[in-house]
C-alpha cells in the first residue's frame, strides 16, 4: 500500500472518530497522516475541527493556516480558520476569514452561518440577519441555520419571530439541547414559564454537564418566586415605614411598632407560604436545585441573588451588629428599588432604542448578500 493510500486510510478512520465524538483520539490518527503526507490539506483540516471540538482554539487556528497554505481555494479550511478566530475573540479576523469562505464557496450554508456569527461579534446584528437568513434559503432543512436566526431575532427583541425559528430547528433536531435552551427561554420571555421549565429540564436531561442550561433552569425557577418576592417586600416595606414614622413622630409609638411587626411577620409568612406553592409547582429536580441554591447563599452576600428585592439580607447589619434590624432591612428595599432602576434600567431602556434604530436603519457598511 503507498504512502497516499495509508494516509487516506487513516483520514477515513479519524473522520469515522469525528462522528463518533472521539476528537481526542482522532488527533493521534490524524498526527500519523500528518507525518505521512505533510503536504496534504485534508489532514489539517480535520485536524482543526478537532480542535474546535475541544475548544483549543488557538491550535485549531494553526492547523486551519496550515491547510489554507496548502490547499488556497479550501472555502471549508477559511470556515475552521474563521470558527477558530471567533473561539479567539479576534472578531475583526473571523469576519474577513469567514467572507473569505464565503467567496470561495457562496453556495455552502454553513460559510453564511459562520459569517452571521462573526457578524454578530462585530454588532453587525443586520448584516448577520441578513447572512442567517442566506443559509436558510440555501438549505431550509438546516437546524443550526433557523437557530442562529432564532437567536439574533431575539436580540432584535422580536419574541414571536425568535419562537418560530427555535420552533422550526426543534422540529428538524429534536434531540438538540442548545436549541431546546433557547426556545425556552423564548417561552420564559413570554411569561410561559411551566413550559420554559419544561424544556429547561429537557434540555438538561440531555446534557446533565451543561452549565448553561442547569443555570437557566435555576433562573428560571427564581423567577417563579417573583411575585412572591413583590408582596412580601411591599407588606415589609409598609412595615417598616408604619414603625418608623411612630418612633419619628412620638405618637402611638406602642400601636405603630406592633403593627409594623405584624406587617414584617405577615410578609415573611407570606412568603415562606409562596414557596412553598411555588416549589409544588415545579418538577421536582428543578425544585431541589432551587432549594440547594437557597440553602447555598444563606448568610453568604457574595453568593445572592441581587436582582429580587427578597434576595437581599442587611448584611452589613449581621457584619457590623450596630444598625437597627429595621433601619436595616429598609435601606435594603430602597436599594433594590432604586440601584438596578437607575444602574440598569434607563441605559439598557436606551441601549434597546439603539439597537432597534439599528435594525431599521442597518450602517452603511452593514454585509448584504450578493445575488
């Protein structure tokens, strides 16, 4: 058998790895068709989606150079070159990668794909649009392509576009985890939250080692605490107003502080009751990992949830034992209020205003498709 031969022998074994999710041991295939043909592109190639597969970003970058330097006109090694740039972070570079693929080869979907994606990291959220949607007209039945669109449509804020994407990836992948995340999300956004939970646990069912999807059932579950969070801090806050105009005043001082306990003793029931029903409602494994969490960030405020009013403890209180637990707890409910309102609130108000001019108006050098 010739040297060629036993190349390609070992390039159809690391291929068949490569589908079977064995990157690693496809890389020592690989390394023995390196040695044997180094002049051959296909080897680097393969190589570099290997790499990509193991998030070794910056090895992947070099194998898919050294495929391009043999083989110029590969639209497929500009493709790996420009995934492993955006792996990187070097946007600017996986744009020019990836139009390079583009050019190469305009009828692959999935050069349109990587574009849309290197797109979207330079905040070209049109243009990538506009290249998402070029991968779907040259293959309607690619799932990552709908999911792409399903995801820029929802940084466009358009729920209902972005359900229908995730929708019609999900009915072409059944058994993709990432895809059944997003449509989740999509339907939390919608207030649907049963049915986010649903597909959150799904997806974990999937992938138990997924971060992402375990951290977005457990918001997701928060979230369900939230109205919960709302009366029992305002029944808490009246409270602590009722006590503190008392002692100001001098008036029914004894009258104003029992009511404000009773107030304060009514929201922590309140919301322990809510918990409760709320944990009824969720499945079970969601519920669980909601009650780790709480148990996890007891008395710790570097480990809370600083989003829900409810969330906050006067830690400085527990820290410094000088402030008055009421003083306390409601310089806490002002914080809440008033912080995420003022740090978060009005700039990500006008940052949306932006991006929806944005999407109406797309720059000047903003990718189009060429026909």
């Amino acid at each position: 058998m010739s040297v060629t031969e036993d190349s390609w022998r070992l390039q159809a074994e690391a291929e068949a790895l490569i589908d079977l999710g064995r990157h690693q041991q496809a890389l020592g295939v690989l390394a023995r068709a390196v040695a044997l043909d180094p002049d051959a592109a296909r080897p680097h190639a393969l190589r570099a989606q290997c790499l990509l597969a193991l998030e070794r970003n910056d090895e992947a970058g070099e194998a898919a150079s050294a495929a391009i330097a043999r083989e110029p006109e590969s639209a497929h090694a500009y493709r790996l070159l420009a995934m492993a740039q955006l792996g990187q972070g070097t946007a600017k570079d996986a744009k020019i990668s990836a139009l390079q693929a583009v050019g190469l080869d305009p009828d692959e979907p999935f050069n349109y794909v990587v574009l849309a994606e290197a797109l979207q990291a330079r905040r070209d959220e049109a243009g990538a649009l506009a290249a998402a949607r070029r991968a779907i007209e040259l293959d309607p039945e690619n799932p990552a392509a709908h999911d792409l669109e399903g995801r820029l449509l929802l940084a466009h804020d358009d729920i209902a576009g972005a359900e229908a994407s995730f929708r019609r990836a999900l009915a072409l992948d059944p058994e993709d985890d990432g895809i059944l995340n997003n449509l989740a999300i999509v339907l939390g956004r919608q207030g649907k939250r049963e049915q986010a939970v649903a597909g959150l646990q799904a997806a974990a069912r999937m992938d138990p080692a997924d971060e992402l999807v375990r951290g977005n059932v457990l918001a997701m579950a928060r979230s369900h605490l939230s109205w919960v969070g709302w009366l029992a801090g305002i029944l808490a806050l009246l409270g602590v107003l009722v006590a503190v105009v008392g002692l100001a005043t001098g008036t029914g001082v004894a009258g104003a502080l029992v009511t404000g306990v009773v107030l304060i003793a009514l929201a922590a029931a309140l919301y322990e009751w809510g918990m409760t029903r709320v944990y009824a409602r969720l499945p079970e494994p969601t519920a669980q990992l909601l009650r780790d969490d709480h148990r996890a960030r007891r008395l710790k405020p570097w480990r809370w949830h600083w989003s829900s009013i409810t969330s906050l403890r006067p830690w400085w209180w527990l820290l410094l034992q000088r402030i008055p637990p009421p003083v306390a707890l409601l310089v806490n409910l002002v914080l809440g209020l008033a912080i995420p309102f003022l740090l978060l609130g009005v700039p990500f108000s006008a940052w949306r205003a932006w991006r929806w001019y944005r999407r109406e108006h797309p720059a000047r050098g903003s990718w189009r498709p060429s026909r």
